[in-house]
C-alpha cells in the first residue's frame, strides 16, 4: 500500500459501564474517579470519568486495524489529556499522517474528540509502516 501525508482514518466508540470496568480489570486501575459514584462526585469531574488510557487506546486501534493498518509497528506516541470522558460519551480517535520518514516510518497526528467535538486527547505517534 501507497502512504501519503494526509490520509486518514478513524473510529468512533461509545464508552459503556463495561467498559471500565474491563479496563480496570486488565490494567489493575481501580482509581475511584473510575469506580465509585461517590468517590468520583467530590472530584473536580462531578462524576465517574473513563481512564484515559481506555480513551488513547482507541488511537492504537485505528494504527493498528485501519491506517497504517495490520503489521504497523508503534515507536513512540505522546498523549496530552484535555478533558475527561464519561461513560456514556461517544469518542472518535482520529489519525492522520503528517509525514512520511524514507518511506520506511510515518509521524502520525492522533486526536480523540467527544460527542461535542472537545478535543480530549490530542498527540502523536511514530511507527513503522508495514511492508
């Protein structure tokens, strides 16, 4: 496959009580602003959030299943958290390549917005491109 800086390709999921519960479960985070009601209604949030980790993970499944795709090999990837997500929300990952290192590599922009369009989660990844 032909890569080009420019192209694109995203996900959209809606966070679900199981959803974090899972994700706690594997990860072992059982943060109460993740798990209890009322821990999470005396935070800043007013109310449970999704770990952020469950969020960016989304980014890895756009890498790694829809662009660059299968057999993508990730090197690096930064993450600035800019607002919590709820379970309920419904988030898009958004990655886009913004270049193409000796068509061996690819610097990828990574963006997660809400259902309202915040920006949530936005960063960066390196990978190694497919052969």
């Amino acid at each position: 496959m032909d890569y080009y800086v420019g192209q694109y390709a995203d996900l959209q999921k809606t966070v679900l009580e199981a959803d974090i519960g899972n994700f706690a479960e594997v990860s072992g985070d059982f943060n109460p602003l993740h798990m209890d009601e009322g821990e999470a209604e005396k935070s800043i949030f007013g109310r449970r959030i999704a770990h952020g980790f469950l969020v960016g993970s989304l980014i890895s499944t756009v890498i790694g299943t829809k662009m660059p795709g299968p057999g993508t090999i990730y090197m690096s990837q930064t993450m600035e958290f800019k607002a919590p997500v709820y379970i309920g929300d419904t988030i898009r990952a958004e990655v886009t390549i913004v270049e193409i290192i000796n068509r061996k590599k690819a610097r990828l922009q990574t963006v997660v917005f809400n259902q309202n369009d915040v920006c949530v989660i936005c960063g960066e990844a390196t990978v190694k491109l497919p052969k």
